[in-house]
C-alpha cells in the first residue's frame, strides 16, 4: 500500500519559460556582451547533462550549476570575460519561480493523492525555495514535506536525502514511491534505499540523457503523464 509520493521538482512538476529556453540564453549571453548562436542550444543541454550526472554522492555546490550553464553558453558560441557573469546571472535567476510554468496534469495529481490521503513530499536537487514554490504555484496544504538538496547538503542519488524526506512523512521506504523525470537521480537514487521509482518521459520534453546504464530501467514504470500515475499506486 503506498502511503507516500515524492515528486522531483524541475521538469516533472515545473518547467522553464522563454527566459530559460534558447531565446532566454541568448538575451542573457547578450546583457553580458556576447553573440550566440540560440539554434544551438538544445545540443549544448544535452552535452551538458553529463556534468549533472557525473557525481554518484555529491555535495550540493553551485559550482557544479555554474560549469553546466557555462558549458551551454560556450557551446551556443560564448566566448570571453563575460561567461562567467553570465553562468552566474543564469544559475541566480533559476531561483525566480515566475520564470517557470506548471504542467497542467500536476494540480489535479496532488489533489487526487490529498484525498486517498496520501501524504505528498518535494525531492529537489534545485537550489529554490520549496517553500516558495508552494506558495507561488498555491499548493499549500497539498505538500507534507519538502527536502532540497541545498539546505540538506547531498544531491540525489545520495541516500540520505531520501531517507530524510521518509523521516519528515514518518512513513517506511517500501511505502512510498519517487516520481521523477531523471532514471539515475530520481529512480534509481530512490530504489537504493527500498523506495519504489516511477519515471516521467512527457512528450516533447527536452530530456538530456540520464548518463547511466539502460538496464536500470527494467522494472521500471515509465509515464507520460501525472494523469497516469494513479493506477500504479
């Protein structure tokens, strides 16, 4: 019987507007005196990925961010004294909740979980206020529990950021099950400590590549949609 859910936060529950799309890089690139080339940007993400995944037990630190949004930029064609302010401009302006839009399926899902009482937690490895994002996207009272991994101090995969938020909700790892939109951080991080992993893959969404192995996807449920998350609960 699940009697909790986990949700990662960044492209599961939330994702970037224009200002974190390729248009976005390319008037920050601009503010910072550089030219870009905005047709570049969805392979500059990918190639980035790696720099995310690489950690298997990492510390949370802004520098990790700061080398993945340099990275972009210097792929779109940033060059000079200029990257580094920008990458910092960027990774500053991630914490903006009004730079982000909710997937339309989210409200609905939290609601349904609210009334099987379910209780509902926030995985993050974001730097935002959790708190702040309930409050600006108006989910409060519908989240029991929030860990982010800049205050907890381990990102995921690491084990204790899971067995944290488990401790918050008072409720045992086999039940309670990780919806996330990353098979190493969210999945896999979770199925370690006993949790089960269920992998959001919504159409059209640019995902990076996980950087870890395809075989740990056997077993794994896989969605489309929050809308399809009830049945497997």
């Amino acid at each position: 019987m699940t009697k909790a859910v986990f949700f990662d936060v960044d492209f599961t529950l939330i994702y970037p507007g224009p200002a974190f799309q390729a248009e976005g890089y390319r008037d920050f690139c601009a503010k910072h005196g550089m030219a870009v080339d905005a047709g570049a940007f969805a392979e500059a993400v990918r190639s980035a990925s790696v720099i995310l995944d690489e950690p298997e037990d990492a510390v949370y630190a802004p520098q990790m961010f700061l080398d993945y949004t340099r990275h972009i930029i210097e792929r779109m064609g940033g060059r000079g004294p200029g990257v580094d302010a920008c990458a910092r401009d960027i990774y500053d302006s991630w914490t903006g909740c009004q730079h982000f839009l909710m997937y339309d399926d989210v409200p609905d899902a939290l609601r349904w979980l609210a009334a099987q009482d379910v209780r509902v937690g926030l995985i993050s490895n974001s730097q935002r206020s959790l708190e702040g994002f309930q409050r600006h996207f108006a989910l409060d009272g519908l989240v029991d529990a929030a860990v982010s991994s800049s205050e907890h101090g381990y990102m995921k995969p690491h084990p204790s950021i899971f067995e944290a938020a488990l401790r918050l909700v008072d409720v045992r790892a086999a039940d309670a099950v990780m919806v996330g939109d990353n098979l190493r951080q969210d999945v896999d991080g979770a199925r370690r400590v006993g949790m089960r992993g269920v992998l959001v893959r919504r159409p059209g969404a640019l995902h990076a590549p996980d950087g870890c192995d395809p075989r740990l996807l056997d077993g794994v449920a896989v969605i489309r949609s929050l809308a399809d998350l009830p049945p497997l609960l």
